[in-house]
C-alpha cells in the first residue's frame, strides 16, 4: 500500500537511504548520527509517500518531494532491494506527481547520481528527460511535463 509518511516512519527512511542511496552517491556521507539528522531536515520541506505492506509497518519504499511554485520537485525515491521490479518506485512516483498537479505543478525536476544507471533508464521509462549534466552535483538534472497533451474532453490540445 502506498500511504502518507507516519511519525514512526522516520527510522525505516533513514534505513533505506543508508542501504540503497549512499552507495550509489559521489559524495561522503555523515555517520549514522548525521545521517539521520539529513534525512530528518530534508523531510521537514516537503510531504512523503512510504509503501509498506498495512498502515502500521514499516516501509519498504518511500519517496520525498517539495512543491516549489509550479514545481514539484523530487527529493529522494528508493525502494528496498526485496521489492524493486514490482512497481513500487513506479507506484510512488505516480502518487508524487498526481499529488503535485493536484497542486498546481506543471514540471517535476530531480536529480540522480551520475553512477546510477538503473535510476536514469527508471526515470526515462516514466517520461523523464536529461536537461542538463551539473558537474558540481556529479548528477544528471532530469525533468518531465505534468501538464496533459489532452483535454478531460479527450480532445487534443
């Protein structure tokens, strides 16, 4: 199920960031401690989708946006290795970009790790596209439309 991030939550995020995200990131990372205490201000700018098997289980996947203007941007999406290639990071990315048009978005922007390659042919398969490689991030800078190509009425725009 995919639902909105809980109090108890924040341990498990944490987790998931520590296995599936730091490994494929250029940069140094904190100890566990100032791990914790990233990912904790970075959750705070923005709303979180976690899938978890009931509403009180931990999570398995989540992913963190931040609605910037007309933008949703997408701050962090992983899923943990037990459960990719059944949907999840495609289920969440769907909740995270419904969410942002309901909001007002027009254009989601992320960033992702020059050495995660499965992550750029997973954004690619959702539509995203490369703007721009931003040397100084070691990240490619990808963006996709949330604006539909056509109207409720069916008809072409």
């Amino acid at each position: 199920m995919i639902r909105w991030k809980q109090q108890g939550d924040t341990k498990g995020i944490v987790e998931l960031v520590r296995k599936q995200l730091v490994p494929l990131s250029p940069w140094q990372h904190p100890s566990a401690t100032g791990l914790r205490m990233e990912v904790v201000r970075r959750l705070r700018r923005g709303p979180t989708f976690v899938a978890s098997r009931t509403r009180q289980s931990p999570p398995f996947g989540f992913v963190h946006i931040e609605i910037r203007g007309s933008v949703l941007f997408v701050d962090l999406l992983a899923v943990d290795v037990r459960h990719q290639n059944r949907s999840w990071g495609t289920e969440l990315m769907r909740r995270a970009e419904s969410y942002g048009r309901k909001k007002g978005c027009t254009v989601a922007y992320l960033f992702v790790d020059e050495g995660n390659a499965r992550g750029i042919r997973f954004y690619r398969r959702l539509g995203y596209e490369s703007l721009a490689y931003v040397d100084a991030l070691k990240a490619y800078h990808m963006h996709k439309s949330l604006v539909s190509e056509y109207s409720p009425f069916g008809n072409a725009l």
